[in-house]
C-alpha cells in the first residue's frame, strides 16, 4: 500500500498533533450499520494496537487495521482542502472520502 500527504496535509496535521502522538487511517463502522458502509477518518492516537499495521509515507507512518486494508486502494493520497476545512482521501481511480475528519482519540 502507497500513501502520500500533499504539503497542504502535511502542514495542517503538523499543526494539529503532538509528536507524541501516532496517526491512523481508521475505517469508522460506528453508527453505519454495516461494516462496508464504513467512512474512512483520521485519528490521532496515543498508542498502536495489536491488529494494526504500519505503513509508510512521504510523511510519518499511518496506522491501520489490517482486517480493514480491503476498505483501501493500494495507492491513495490525502490531501487538505481549505474551502471545506478537511482532509480528502482520494485514489487515482476514485474519492474514497471527499470529507475526511482529524480526530483526536481518548483512552
């Protein structure tokens, strides 16, 4: 799997987040109804769980759930649309989230 952060993302999450802290491209479920009608987010997390895989990018490595990696194109990018004040994931072949979250996660 390929990501990259456009310098527009990269900027607006380097503002955002503690470098303490550890990114992830979650697959939210919650409130859906249905596991394939989940809505791709970023989460802001403290620690990396056991089902989770590291992958690298252009930027700091993205967390995320190896049960949901099916969700996601092999190559994407996330870039930060400042009209709408939000991240987008995209793919060369569609948008998976035009309106993507950074969310900063408890315990």
């Amino acid at each position: 799997m390929k990501i990259t952060f456009t310098k527009k993302a990269i900027d607006h999450i380097e503002t955002n987040m503690e470098q303490s802290k550890l990114l992830k491209l979650a697959y939210d479920t919650e409130g859906c109804g249905c596991v394939v009608s989940g809505v791709s987010a970023l989460w802001i997390v403290d620690k990396a769980n056991d089902d989770e895989i590291k992958v690298n990018t252009n930027f700091i490595p993205l967390l995320i759930d190896q049960s949901k990696t099916v969700f996601f194109d092999e190559e994407m990018t996330i870039d930060f649309t400042e009209s709408a004040n939000c991240f987008m994931l995209k793919s060369p072949s569609q948008i998976l989230n035009p309106r993507m979250s950074l969310v900063e996660m408890g315990e």
